[in-house]
C-alpha cells in the first residue's frame, strides 16, 4: 500500500531520543480532534497519567524511568569531602561525566496508532466503516461505525477501543481532515522537538535510518527503529519509531502480527470442524431407524 | 532480551503457580519486561453475557438444525419438533445478545452493508441472515402444520448452514490479537461443534421422548468426545497463553464444563434404557450447562489474556528469539 500514484503514503516517525515528554501532543491531539475529556487520574507511577493509547487518547507520552550505568560516577562513591555548595553552583553546567550520561534516565515516547499495513482493525470492520486514505492511512468512519467492537481485540498494538458513552470505536485519523488540505497533523506541528516528524513514509525511513547510524556513532547503541520495516508482521507501520530499549518497555508488543495472517487456515480449520460436525450428526442417526 | 538489569519503570512480570497440585506449569516461568504491567493489547469491550451467550447459543441452534433434519428424514415427529423450536429459539434470542452488544443497536442493519472475506462477523452476519429465517420457516412449518414442502426445504437448508453457523464463532474470536483465543484457532472450531453438539443432544434428551431421542444420545456421546478431546489438544499445542485456562474464573467455569458434559455424557448412554424420564432430564440440563460453561469460560480466558502483559510478549519474544534476532 503506497498511496494513490499522485498522492505517497504519509505517516509519522516519531524519534523517541528528543522527546522530552511536553505532552504537548496530547494536548494538541485532543483540541484539534475535539476529544472528549476522560478523567483526571493521577496514577501515581510516573508523569504519566493518560497511561495508555484509548478512544480518548490518540497520542500517548510514556515515561519510563531506568538506573542504568552509563560510565557515569560510582554509585559506591564517598562523597565526604565534596562542597555541595560549589556542586550546586555548577548546576546545569555539569554534565555529570565526561559522556554526559547520568546513571539515571529518563525514556520517554510518544506513542500513536500505527497506521499498519495490514491493518488488522480494518480487516476485521464488519461494516466497511474502518477504511483506507489516499494517504495510505487507517480511518474510521464514525457515520458507519455501529459498535460492534470486533476492531479493538483485533489491534495488536492495543490502540483503537470503544467510547463507552458513545459506543463507537475511535482512533488516531492521521488528522485526515488536515491532511486534506496539505496541513501537518496537530501532534506534529506542536511538538517542539521535532520528536514527531511527519511526511512521505519514504522520506522518514530515509531519514529515521540516518538519524540511527547518527545515534550508533555517537555510541548510543540502544538506538534501534521499531516499525519501519516492512517485513515485519504487519508489512510495516505508516507511524514508526527510534526507540532506546526493547519495545515491550514502552509497552509495545516486540513481534506484532497481523491476526487476519491466519483467517484462511482459521476459516479452513472451521470448515473442516463443520463437517465433522455434520458428520458426527449423521453418525448419530446412521443406527436402525425406528 | 539483553542481560541487564530490568528496568526501573518496567515491573518484573514474575509470577509463580501457586496451586501445588493439578497440571504442572507448561513452560518455565520467565522474565520480561512490560510498562509497568500494563496490557499490550486493549481489552475486548464484549458483554459476557452477550458474546459468550452468542456462541452458545449459535451452536446449540446450529446443531439443533442437523437433529431436526434427520429426525425428519427418519420419520421422528417428536424429536424433529423439539430440534426445530429450539433452533429458532436459540437463534432468535442470540440475535437479540448481538444486537444488544452493538455500541449503537440501531444501526445493525450496517452489518450487512458491505461483504468483507477477511471480517468473520461480515461473514457471519451474511451467514445469520440466511439461516435464521430458515430456522423461523422451519420451525413455523412444524407449528402451524401448513406448506410441508417449504417447512422441508428450510429444514433442509438450515441443516446445511447450521454446521457453519455453529463453527464459525471460533474463527470469530480466533481472529484477534487476544492470544488464548488465536493461538488456539487450529482447535477452537472442533471444540465449539463438539459442545454445539452436546447442547443440542442435550435439549433433545431433555424435551423429547426417549423413544426417539437415540440420535441425541449418540450425539451426546460423540460431541463430549470431540469436545474434550479437541480442547485438551488446543491447550497442550497453545504454549503459554494456555494458562489462561488454567486460572482464576475460566478455570472454575471450564472444570464445570468438562465435569457436566462428562456426567450429562455418560447419563445419555444409559437412561436410553430406563421407563424413567428424571435420568434423561438431568442428562439434557448437564449437557446444557455444560455447553454454556464452555463458551462463558473460553470467553473469559480470551479477556484475561488480553489484559495480562505477559501472554503478548513472552510468545512474541519466544518467536524472535527463534528466528534468531
């Protein structure tokens, strides 16, 4: 799926190594879209309180908290002899050691529907309300969609879900009405770091790869795309990322799988089981009539 | 996974069995990382009652249309009768649990907007829309007593799709990302026509005379054997989302289905014999029961896997790590 001729597939590579966790895009995301407002739930866990991708959270900022050693000072070190004053007068200056890695770090991503190539969502749509773009992205049509719910197990990503006043399912369009007329999706245009990045999907795979020689050289050899290629159990995503850690850390599924991969072993696999059960039926009046 | 440490934000998914008896643990516990325990997937917005009821229901009436076309066909008036009602019954209320699930039920009619292959429920709104008015023609034929050759025909017809209406409920639930439900889609359509089978066997020993209700008693037998046999095989060749079976509600529910349908089984074999009704009454409402338990406990397996990290990305990492990445 590459777009119309005229029209490259559009998506987003979101550069995980520069957010810095504004949630601007959040917020963004939620006044173009007129996203409803659901809940102010302060969990506890981390800055995080929006916690995951939903009907009502179309952009999603992780926090990830790590003590990971980076060549930065002794944890064991004595610290007697150390003015604290002249440390704090240095603050901001310091880079802590000579890398400029502290032993703790903060991961932070922000996270958004896939736009899969094979999009297990839209497979599923019983109503054809679930659809492609010319922008090679996945939308729902809210004036079709009846509720029925099947998209949302479908998901291997865990990002489309149902409005429970509402009933029906929603989801990040890409920001389909922007797109339209050659603007850039909210989250894009707010994010000051240029964390998300969007354009022809060409382009930002061009660029996403560059971005991780850039990181590998700079010896961040945690740097690693998730999503970018296409030979990946979804024929890759439309929204890809450069992420510092595995996958499954920020929540995201390491092998996600296409589940309509299977649809034709699953209806083969009926079909035989439907004829057994006939069978089994037949078996059942085959003895003497009476 | 690399050797280092777990990370701070992410929980351990360590967990232990904590049951000392029972079946041993299918794979080693293992280590991995999640955000902070949260699912991976988001889970099924299903109503138990409605989804785990449609699947029940689906197979009894699918069954129930095979019983009610031989019994026809072998000139047994009574047990046709029951298996005809109880087709049209069955399907009739499992279309209101559908409709009832919808996000918004008015528009129900969308489902049979488009004809999409690649959505089972596409395919099985097509399906329920043949079927379910041939139940009703059927069944009418058998009440009213009028136009014998059109009751026959969708009698007939029933019978042809009521195998598919009755199997394809587990492509339905295999054909997503909840990981007891798809990795289990090899063996999930035998064992919902086995327990298709026994709920319909069981509605016909119960409301039927014994006289005429051999068929369901070989029906009984034959649907608790593939049943049982295919859903032991599915848990043994799943992997780890297997325990999802194995604990907490499904567990208590599927034990209920296994020792129902077993007894409601094995009372079918002998109350064939007996001048006395009660044996086959309590066969038919074990054989019953035991088909609801099943579906309400693979529905709830399917939700609790979803909603536990562990199930998305241990297999997931297994799977990389096979392919040597």
């Amino acid at each position: 799926m590459t777009g119309d001729d005229d029209t490259p597939r559009m998506g987003f590579f979101t550069d995980t190594s520069v957010c810095i966790g504004c949630k601007a895009c959040e917020v963004a995301c939620k006044e173009w879209n007129a996203i409803p407002e659901d809940g102010l739930e302060l969990t506890g866990m981390s800055y995080d309180n929006t916690q995951r991708l939903g009907s009502d959270s179309w952009r999603h900022v992780a926090f990830i908290e790590q003590r990971k050693p980076f060549g930065g000072p002794e944890p064991a070190l004595t610290h007697e002899d150390v003015d604290v004053f002249a440390a704090a007068s240095r603050l901001g200056t310091d880079p802590g050691s000579p890398d400029g890695h502290t032993e703790l770090r903060w991961l932070m991503a922000s996270d958004v529907c896939k736009h899969c190539t094979h999009a297990a969502c839209l497979d599923v749509c019983p109503t054809g309300s679930l659809f492609r773009t010319e922008f090679g992205t996945v939308v729902v049509q809210e004036d079709v969609c009846n509720g029925c719910g099947y998209c949302v197990p479908a998901c291997p990503y865990g990002v489309i879900d149902q409005r429970r006043d509402d009933g029906r399912a929603w989801k990040c369009t890409l920001c389909y009405d922007r797109l339209g007329v050659g603007m850039e999706p909210a989250c894009a245009k707010s994010c000051p770091t240029e964390s998300i990045q969007f354009g022809p999907l060409q382009e930002l795979r061009e660029r996403a790869a560059a971005r991780v020689r850039q990181l590998h050289t700079a010896g961040v050899t945690d740097a690693r795309l998730y999503g970018e290629s296409p030979d990946d159990g979804v024929g890759g995503d439309g929204a890809f990322f450069l992420l510092l850690d595995e996958p499954e850390v920020y929540g995201l599924p390491p092998d996600p799988v296409v589940t309509t991969r299977d649809l034709p072993a699953m209806w083969r696999h009926a079909a035989l089981a439907a004829a057994s059960l006939a069978a089994l039926a037949a078996a059942g009046f085959a003895r003497r009539p009476r | 996974m690399s050797g280092r440490e777990t990370p701070a934000g992410a929980q351990p998914g360590r967990r232990r069995r904590r049951r000392g008896r029972g079946e041993q643990p299918m794979v080693p516990d293992a280590r991995f990382s999640s955000y902070y325990g949260r699912p991976v997937l988001n889970t099924p917005t299903w109503k138990p009652l409605d989804i785990a009821g449609y699947l029940y229901l689906g197979g009894l009436a699918g069954a129930s249309s095979l019983l009610a076309a031989g019994a026809d066909l072998t000139g047994r008036p009574a047990l046709a009768r029951t298996a005809k009602l109880g087709a049209a019954g069955a399907i009739s209320l499992s279309l209101a649990a559908l409709v009832h699930d919808l996000g918004r039920p008015a528009r129900f009619l969308n489902m049979l907007r488009v004809l999409k292959p690649t959505s089972p429920m596409s395919m099985g709104s097509w399906l329920l829309a043949g079927y379910a008015p041939l139940t009703l023609a059927a069944a009418a034929g058998e009440v009213t007593g009028r136009y014998r050759l059109v009751g026959s025909a969708a009698t007939a017809g029933a019978a042809v799709l009521g195998p598919a209406v009755a199997t394809y409920t587990a492509v339905l639930v295999s054909d997503t990302a909840v990981p007891a439900w798809h990795e289990g889609y090899r063996q999930l359509p035998f064992v919902f026509a086995g327990s298709a089978a026994t709920a319909a066997a069981g509605l016909a020993l119960a409301a039927a005379p014994a006289g005429q209700a051999g068929p369901a008693r070989r029906m009984a037998v034959l649907g608790t054997a593939l049943e049982l046999g295919a859903f032991h095989l599915m848990k043994h060749r799943m992997g780890l989302p297997a325990e999802a079976y194995e604990r907490g509600r499904p567990r208590t529910l599927l034990r209920a289905a296994e020792a129902l349908t077993a007894s409601g089984a094995a009372l079918a074999l002998v109350c064939g014999r007996l001048r006395d009704r009660r044996p086959a009454l309590a066969a038919g409402a074990a054989l019953l029961s035991g088909s609801a338990a099943l579906r309400f406990g693979v529905f709830h397996a399917g939700v609790a896997s979803a909603e536990d990290p562990r199930y998305t990305v241990l297999p997931q990492r297994e799977r990389l790590a096979a392919r040597g990445s």
